[in-house]
DNA sequence: AAGACTATTGTTAACGTGTGCATAGATGTG
DNA sequence: CACATCTATGCACACGTTAACAATAGTCTT
C-alpha cells in the first residue's frame, strides 16, 4: 500500500529512526542525510500514518466543533459563520469535526485521546452535562456564545446586554418615547439580557415602560404576531418596538400590516440578531447584529493558545455588537 | 491515565487478548467471562483508545464532507442542510470532518488512512483534481450537487433540467404566452440545465423566446437587475420572468419596483434554488428547491454502503426538485 | 596519547489494540 | 481407553511512529 518510513529507511540504507528524525527536521541528522531522506520521501510519496502518531504522540489532530442541535434549532446563518470562523484559524493544523450535541446517548466517547481541543457553541442551558463533562476530562474546552462559570473553561460571546442597550438608545435618540418590548423566550440567557440591556437604555433616559407596554415572548414568529397585535389594540400605542429577536420582529410587523398599517411609519421595529432574512424583508429591518464569527474565531484561537501552552485560564471575553440600520425604525419630531 | 484493556485483564484475571474478545462480543468467549470483562470495563470507564484501534484495522472511522469552499460562496442554507443531512445518516459510527476544498495547499494528506470515505458537495467544475486524487487513491467517494463521470465514483444531484421545466410549464398554465429568460452563470452546469429545462417547457407548450426576451446573468443581484431593466425596455414587455437562480429575481424584483412597476401584478418573476430569503422578500418568490437535504442523506447513505460492502458501482442517482409557489406569479385571463 | 566530549546514527521498547497460532482442558467417539 | 474434536484462553507479533538509551567515530583537551 502507501510507504512508510521503513520503506524510505531501507532506500536511505539508514535506520527508520532516522528516518523519522529526518522527517520531523530533527538537529541530530545531518542536513544532506535529511536532504537525501526527505527526496526518496517524495518519490514515494509517503505520508505519515497519523494515527500511529497519535498513537505515540497523544495527540488527535482532531478539534471538535459541537452545537447544541443540527438538526433543528439552530439556525443555518449561525451555524456557517461558527463554521467559517473556526475553519479560517484553523486551516490544516487540526482536523475539525462538526457534531450536535444532541446525536450524543453518551459522552463516554469523548476523551483527551480523541479530541485534542473542544468548542461549543452553545444554545441552550442543557449543554451544562456536557461541559462538565469535558471540562473534567480535562479536555481544553472554549464555550462560545453562552456564558458559562466551570472553572478552566474559556468563554467567549457577544455583549448582548450592550447591544440591546444600543439598540433601545437609538430609539429614543431618534425621537420615541413610547417604545414597548417583546421579550426573549424564559430561560434563555439571551432573553434576560436583552431585556436587561434594553431597561438600562429606557432608565438611562428617563423612559418609563408601563405594564402594557411589555409581552412575553417565545423567540417565534407567532408570539411577536400575537404580542404586536396587543401592542395594536391599545388606547395609547407605542410608536416603536423593540424585540427581542429577529423572528418575534417579523411577526411583529406582519401584524401591523395585517392591521392596516405600515412600519415604519406608523410604527417603528427593532430586532436583534441580524438574522439572514432581516436584509431582505420588507422593510428591511433594523437589528443588533451579533460577531458570530469573529466570536469564532477568538474562540478557536484561544483555545489553540490553551492546547499549545496549556494555559489554563478561565477567561470570559466579551465581543461587541453591532447596530445595523435599515428601514424599519422612523425618524420622530419631537 | 485512561484505562487500557490491559488494566482491565489484570483485574479480570485474563490476558488482554481476551479482553479484546469479550469487549468485540467475539464467539470465541464464555458468555459469562464477557460479562465479568465488561462490568469490569464499566467500573474503570474504559473508551477504547481509536488511534490504536485505527491502526491495526486500517480504518479511520472519519468521514470527509468536503464543500468546493468554506471562506466565500457558499450559501448558509445549502450548507446548513448538506451537514444535517449527512449528519442525520452517521450518527454516531463515524466523525464528520468538515472541510473548505481551497483550503488543501496540497491533496497529498488525503489518503485511505485518514478518511474511509468523502463526500463532496461540488459547486464548480474547479473540483475536478480533488475528484481524480480521491478516486486515484481508490477512496470511497460520493460527489452531490454536480454530475460528474470519473469511473467508480457516486454521484448524487437534483434534476435541475426537469425543475426549471416544471417551473416554466408552470407560467405557461398560469396563462403567461409572453415569457423571457435571465440566464445563468456561463460554465457552470447548473446554467446549462436549468435553461435547457425551460427552453424544452417552451417548445413542448409550443411558445418562441424572441432573442430580446434572452438575456445572459451571472447568477448575482446586479445582473438580474439589469437583466429586468432591459426587458421594461421593450417595446413589448413579457409579463414573466424566469430567473436561473433567487439572487437574479431578486435583482429583477428591484428592477420592477424601481420601475414604477409591481410583481406579480404587472410582470411575474419565478426563481430558482428556494434560497432562505425566498420566502421573506416581498413579495415571497415563487421558486424551485431543490432536495439539498435528501440529497445528502441519500449520498451518505449510498457511501455508507460502499465503504462495508465494498460495492463500486458508478451510479447517478437525481432527485426531483419541487415547484414552490409564493406570490411572485400573477394568473393571467386567457 | 588517553580521556572527555560532540555529532551522528542505530537498537530497542513503547503506545493500545487485534489476530494467527498454540495450548490446555473438556467432551465425545469407536 | 486412546484418540479426535471442540471450547476457551493465552502467547507473541503486528500496525507505524517516536524516544530513551547505546554505540560509533571523530574531535578536542591537556
């Protein structure tokens, strides 16, 4: 089959030891003796065999790439960027191997000898279990997008708290004063801080939201049709609305619509994050929009550092947001 | 560190071979001697360790799923579905090693050790070298998404011919008589069929394409655009549009709009690909989809299949697309 | 010139697993 | 009872690589 370094060792007439010296440019073979080794390598066109190397080296090559669900859930933009931004600092240093949590029935696979380093990028609060798991193998771990506490485990994500306070300014920077919101699903991380976010913009300028003016929500299309539609029936209704994903924004709208009345000129409709879609609707929609690759690549790279160094550092690293202005949010006079 | 089946025969009080008999579930074992191994097993957390087990099996238990590129031009949802698919299929038998084509300097780390099967999802005839290197190494190997004639190669792809027929056939029954064509990148072969299909819906309905009622597209917004610009031109306008993909008829919506002009009312617009903003543009585009999910579900399954049963047919397998009707058509009065 | 040191290469074992062959005991057969 | 057969297990080696240690030859030191 394929030659391995036996093969050249006898064309060499030299041991296979130093052959693999040769090979991994050891100091101790002599340049023309590696010269000759790696030209009779070429001809053969050997490659390593990489589990025997792994096998000797403890090492895998391998860096794993777990979401919380492939196969529903996670959205399809999210996921390629995650992808993109892995791959792009990865290149052919690591194979990189893409994974749902959920087609898992038992961690007991995932091991030091399997996975040299691991990133998930988290979605939901059940990815606790795996985590704990890793990080008590001792696996290098980085967790994007969810904040997490174990200790030794890196974390990186997005400001959403600071995305969702931007995004809440520049509606009142832009003339509103009655703004209502919908809110994220219960439970979810990501909803208390956009909801935090967006309360400390309205504080910070003085804007009070009265009871009637606030919706739970469940992060679907539904819910913000459903919530935009008591928003409608008000006495005194809101002149914008933020919400708390893009989704709940688009059901959001297609009630106002529905209700014979336009966005953003009747009312003003804010997002949050920068969902495919949101380019494209009609109108387009103004959104916060999240460094999912950049929060990526960070991420990998961290943990690239974490296998390379084995720092151990538990570190939680905070990316910016991003306002993206489109259409759908009206200039108010005062 | 971990435990190996040699700690697991001290304490069972065997050899490892027999270990490794009783944990494979070999005939060769007392049943209650497995037993006892395999409490034992369970007891001390034992994993085997892959890379051994790779090496003496000459097996990988890696799948490649090889895209033509990972840094540009893909789209999310194609992505996202091809990974679900084939994902859905493996489960847990096999890693899912994710790659970017453009991202091999050199193919020369592809070999039957590494990966006991690939699956390329091609979209440009770029691919061809990875192709040939893959089939030379005598690697089981199935390519979606584009035809492709290397011997002992599968190859599973949608009917584009017969989807872009069924879309034009479907303008005809709506009452369209005046029709035109915003072609296709010039090369890719995807071009090539979705136009024969629609010039064949055309001769069978007995309808001419006048050469003004042509235009040549580079699969990007802006040459629908201004595809649809010269068609209001005319003197004569069709009152639909066929677009070899989503991009160009969302260009060509533009066009319409900016000319004071409404879809579907005044001309109709049919795309091609069901790109994930398809159905959240306004007006929501009727287009064709094609089974990108099936698509790798059947091409893992079909690889799966020739990996252990060592089969190597050269088979085509095409899929049937589907006609998804939005609101970008208008029924005409005959 | 003898010992120490350096540069280069080889010997051998190790990583964890699977397998061909040998072995020992049990069982069956005539 | 002698022999063949079967059952359950062990021994030794193999897979391809790296690395600790050994060995050799040449060079330097005093």
């Amino acid at each position: 089959m394929s030659a391995t370094i036996k093969d050249i060792a006898k064309l060499a007439g030299v041991s296979h030891t130093t052959v693999s010296r040769a090979l991994n440019n050891s100091p101790l073979i002599q340049e023309e003796t590696k010269e000759r080794i790696r030209i009779i390598a070429e001809q053969l066109d050997y490659t390593p065999n990489y589990n025997a190397k792994s096998l000797v080296l403890d090492r895998s090559y391998n860096l794993g790439l777990f979401f919380t669900t492939l196969s529903n859930g996670t959205s399809a933009g999210f996921f390629y960027e995650a992808i993109r931004g892995v791959n792009s600092v990865i290149r052919d240093r690591y194979q990189l191997i893409v994974k749902g949590i959920d087609d898992y029935t038992s961690f007991h696979s995932i091991t030091k000898k399997s996975f040299d380093g691991i990133i998930i990028v988290s979605q939901s609060d059940d990815d606790g279990p795996i985590i704990e798991h890793i990080a008590n193998k001792g696996i290098p771990l980085v967790v994007l997008n969810r904040p997490v506490d174990t200790a030794g485990v890196l974390n990186v994500l997005s400001d959403e708290e600071q995305g969702a306070f931007h995004a809440g300014a520049f509606l009142v920077n832009q003339g509103h004063k009655k703004i209502a919101l919908i809110e994220g699903r219960k439970g979810f991380k990501s909803a208390q801080n956009r909801k935090d976010g967006f309360e400390r913009a309205m504080e910070h300028y003085g804007i009070l939201i009265p009871a009637s003016y606030r919706m739970p929500g469940l992060y679907d299309l539904e819910s913000g049709h459903q919530a935009m539609q008591q928003f409608l029936s008000l006495e005194e209704r809101p002149t914008a609305v933020f919400c708390c994903n893009d989704e709940m924004a688009l059901g959001a709208i297609k009630a106002v619509f529905e209700a014979g009345l336009q966005v953003p000129k009747d009312i003003s409709v804010v997002g949050f994050d920068d969902t495919v879609f949101a380019a494209y609707v009609t109108p387009a929609l103004t959104t916060v929009r999240r460094p999912i690759e950049q929060i990526s690549k960070e991420g990998a790279l961290r943990l690239l550092g974490n296998i390379e160094n084995k720092l151990h550092a538990t570190e939680q690293l905070l990316l910016r947001t991003e306002l993206i202005v489109r259409e759908s949010v009206q200039v108010l006079q005062a």
